[in-house]
C-alpha cells in the first residue's frame, strides 16, 4: 500500500515504487548523518534546507554572523555529487560576472573572429550566493530567470541550466551599510526564508571543541545527480488531498488583509498578503517532508509546518505593526491558529 498513490502517478509498478520511497527515505538520513559530521545541531535548519532542496526550491537562510551559514550549504555540496559554485555578492558585482558574457574570440585556423559565449558560475548544480542582499538590484535580478526558468539570456541567445538546479542564498540580518534589500520579485522565487539561530550551549562547547584541534571533516558523497533528479521527480508525482491543498490555499489567502478570510490581525497589521505561489510552495513541501519521514501523502501538520518559511518573506507588515511592535512571526502565528483545516 505504501507505494500505490505514487505508482499510479508516476506509471510506475509496485515494486519499482516501494523501492524509490525507501531509496528516498534512506538517502535523506544519509545526507543527515553526513552533514551532522560538519554541522554541530541546527536539526531544525538541515531539514528545512534538504525540504527545499528536495521538492525543487530555492532557499534563503538568514543569521548573524558566525552561525555556519555558509559551512551548511558548502557542506551540502560536498554530500552530493554534484557541480558547486559559490558567488560571494559585493556592491561591485554585475549581472555578466553571474550569468556569464558573450566575449570576441579568435578562430586559431580561420584566424576570423566571433562572439563565444563564456559561462558564468550559476551554470552549476548547487550554487552559493552568499551575502546576497550586499550586490545591488540590477545584479540581484539576474537570478530571476534562473531561479524560475531555469535559463539564462544573455544577447538574445537563451542557455538553459543544468539540472538539478539548486541556489541556496545568505544573508545578513543586522547590517544596514552597504546591503540592499531584496526586492519582493526576488524574494518570491525563494520557496523558504529559515532563520538560523544561535547554538544551544552545549552545541556551542562542542562547536568550538570541533574547529579548534587543527582537524578538517572530510565529507564524502552520499548521493549522487541522478538521485536528486529522481527524488524531485517523486516530490512531483506524490499524491496529495483535495482538502491539504484547501488548507493551503486558505493559509495564503488568510495572509491577504482584503481577503474575507483574514483575521483581525493580518487586516490590522499586514499591508500585502502571499501570492499563489506561496500555496504552490507549501504543497511541494508539504509533500517533500511527508516522504523525508517515509510517508507518501502529506497531512494538515506538514503544511503547519512548512508555512512560516513559505510566508515569512512574503507577506508585508504595516506601520502599525511597527509602531505596536508586532513581528511578521506573531502574525503568521495567528493566520495558522485561526485557519481551521477543512473537514
């Protein structure tokens, strides 16, 4: 029974399906157990970034400085064998130095010379763009096309990217000189905004124990290219309810002040609600989380679960809720206690 809904969706028979379930189920604890030889805690972070990963998304993670944001993504490469870029994002960058440029060449034969197309560092599986709110707007909205289309257009001449297609973004919560805000068409590709917080202390005893005896962690591949292709594709193909992709939509449309279904909160202190593709983003995830703990549907606490990071970044508070204190966190909280889960 456990693989019926995802063979009749993806045409598969029932031993072929089983088969990648539990494929799916053990590569992800495999990825787990490696990346906790790099990473000390942050359980909470490692699950969302794989979820993400896992149903075809891309990922925003947010911290201060000093949390191993960028050890966890370049970790993350280091476990899959795939092709890993990392962009370090400065006020100087240009949208050329992350797509790439058409550049004169000389044919060694004909001696004649013609444009060739030299390609940038997104041409990559995974790539890092970190400190991605320190580039300006122009260079940020290079990642558009990519991000959603999976194409890059540079002089009329469209390159598709390869697959799978991963880009995992940091950023700085706390510095102001020198960074640029991400703007809302740029935050809306990302299907999760995670908050990375500071370590426990005794997670914090063992970090420093780790990093200070002059040792490196080698981390090794556990999967490879063709997993995470067929592991995406199982995202895609796995069944899910009438009623869970109901709860969905009335989570973004809660997000909504002008929404009949917004509470008193979201209309007193949200000035822009979710867009539909935050209830494209919670289903996918939604259905990557169901299958990370072996289940092959997703139920009403998968989508509770994912909803925070799904809509923390897309919906905008007011000045009233500035002005009474109110966080984008407390208001997402009551959105998901006033939502009743359809019968």
């Amino acid at each position: 029974m456990a693989g019926q809904g995802i063979q009749q969706a993806a045409g598969l028979d029932g031993g072929d399906a089983t088969e990648l379930l539990n494929r799916f189920h053990q590569g992800y604890h495999a990825l787990l157990k490696e990346l906790h030889r790099a990473i000390v805690g942050q359980d909470q972070v490692i699950e969302s970034v794989l979820c993400a990963m896992l149903a075809g998304g891309h990922c925003l993670v947010q911290g201060v400085p000093g949390l191993a944001k960028t050890l966890l993504i370049s970790s993350l490469a280091d476990t899959l064998d795939l092709n890993f870029n990392r962009i370090q994002f400065t006020p100087d960058l240009m949208p050329g130095d992350i797509t790439g440029a058409e550049i004169i060449q000389e044919d060694p034969d004909s001696h004649q010379r013609r444009f060739e197309f030299i390609k940038g560092p997104i041409f990559a599986n995974i790539v890092l763009a970190d400190e991605i709110n320190r580039t300006p707007p122009k260079t940020q909205a290079a990642l558009l096309q990519a991000m959603q289309e999976r194409e890059v257009t540079v002089a009329g001449h469209t390159h598709d990217l390869p697959a799978p297609f991963f880009i995992l973004a940091t950023q700085n919560p706390i510095e102001q000189e020198g960074t640029y805000p991400l703007p809302e068409a740029a935050l809306d590709r990302f299907m999760f905004m995670v908050y990375m917080d500071y370590p426990t202390a005794t997670e914090e005893h063992e970090v420093i124990k780790r990093t200070t005896t002059g040792k490196a962690t080698e981390l090794r591949p556990v999967l490879s290219r063709d997993d995470l292709v067929k592991f995406q594709a199982l995202v895609r193909s796995a069944p899910v309810s009438d009623a869970v992709i109901e709860y969905a939509v009335q989570l973004t449309r809660a997000s909504r002040p002008t929404d009949p279904l917004a509470g008193d909160m979201a209309k007193r202190y949200l000035k822009f609600g979710a867009g539909p593709r935050s209830g494209q983003f919670m289903t996918l995830a939604s259905k990557a989380l169901a299958l990370m703990n072996g289940r092959v549907t997703p139920s009403y606490e998968d989508i509770r679960y994912v909803a925070p990071m799904v809509l923390r970044h897309r919906v905008v508070t007011n000045f009233d809720a500035e002005a009474d204190g109110v966080s984008v966190e407390e208001v997402i909280a009551d959105i998901i206690k006033q939502v009743t889960p359809p019968a």
